[in-house]
C-alpha cells in the first residue's frame, strides 16, 4: 500500500480496531494486486463494520480511500459478496 495513504482513523478506536481498519484497506489494496481470498476479504469487512457500523460513515471512507488510490472500496467488497467460497478477488483500476 501506498505509505502516502491517509487511512480513516478515529482517536476514539481501541487499537484492536484501528489494527481492524488497516487490515481490511489493506486486503483492497491486495485485490488490486495479487488478488485476495473472497472468504478473508469477507472476514475483514465484517471487522471493519464492526467498527463503523454507520453507512455514511462507511461511504466516507471508501470516497476517501478512492480518490487517494483509485482502488473502490465498494466495489471490491460487491465483488466478494456476490462470490462464492474459494474465489480469489482480483481487481483491475
């Protein structure tokens, strides 16, 4: 990931979910990569909605994280919904 990246964190975070965040942004920049296991990415983005459970804070976010990357967050997380068990996501920009 790009160390210039500006990832949404909240002083009010525990550092479990802060670690929680990181890991699940970190799991979209992979999808645009070498790809990432549907299953895992799953996994991760439930973490992430457990730590923003607000829709609009969530879609904050991932506008955030797009216009600094160019990697959707959203359309990842669409991808490994609508995935089966096994597949392996893999995004293009």
């Amino acid at each position: 990931m790009n160390e210039e990246v500006q990832l949404p964190v909240s002083i009010e975070w525990s550092t479990e979910e802060v670690i929680d965040v990181v890991n699940f942004f970190e799991a979209i920049d992979r999808a645009y990569g070498k790809g990432v296991e549907r299953d895992l990415l799953i996994t991760l983005y439930r973490h992430y909605k457990a730590v923003v459970p607000a829709k609009s804070e969530e879609k904050k976010h991932f506008k955030d994280y797009e216009e600094q990357t160019g990697q959707s967050a959203y359309h990842t997380v669409k991808k490994a919904k609508e995935g089966e068990s096994g597949d392996t996501i893999k995004m293009k920009r």
